[in-house]
C-alpha cells in the first residue's frame, strides 16, 4: 500500500526524478532498470544510492547514538535485536520500548 495516500499498490517507486510517470518505468519482473532496488518485504523500488545510504540502515540494529551495529557482533548465540538492546543498556543507560519491539514489522 502507498504509504501517503494508503490506497492498495502491487509495487511503488521511490524517485526523486519528479518527471516520470509509473508507466514510464520498464518493468521486468522486479527490476525496472540499472540505478533501483527492489526491496521485497515492503515491494518498493527505491533509487539504489538513497536505498543504501537511507533506506537499508532502517531495517537494521544500528545504535543511533555511536557507530555501534548489532550485525558486527552477531555470532548466532543472541539475535541482532538483543544484542542492541544489550549495547544500549550497557553502554547509554537507555532502552527501547516494549511495546514498540513487540509489534516490529518481521
């Protein structure tokens, strides 16, 4: 679904380009040409440069507060999840909300 105007979408873009239209984008697939990423969970195509600077740090467990990423630790032992919980508690003296955690987007 689009998130601005809520109405059902099989797939959306995300293009700062502002002169093309949905038609305009050759489909193939999930891949609609060089320079987009599709991101499957969410079925968005996002310019790739935006995607991994901004897009893709927001599904991971990076602490907000220093360079400290939960998937540098992983060894299998603790989910990333945990390990962030942990790495803010420990070294912040903060924690996140239950209920927020509770209800993230798997």
């Amino acid at each position: 679904n689009c998130p601005i105007c809520k109405q059902e979408q099989e797939k959306l873009i995300v293009d700062y380009s502002g002169t093309k239209k949905f038609d305009d984008y050759p489909f193939w697939g999930d891949e609609i040409g060089a320079g987009f990423s599709y991101r499957d969970d969410v079925g968005m195509f996002f310019e790739t440069n935006y995607y991994e600077r901004d897009i893709l740090p927001l599904f991971g467990y990076s602490c907000q507060k220093c360079d400290y990423t939960a998937e540098q630790e992983a060894h299998g032992k603790q989910p990333p999840l945990r390990l962030l919980q942990d790495h803010l508690r420990k070294d912040h003296r903060l924690t996140l909300c239950n209920l927020c955690v509770d209800h993230l987007r798997k």
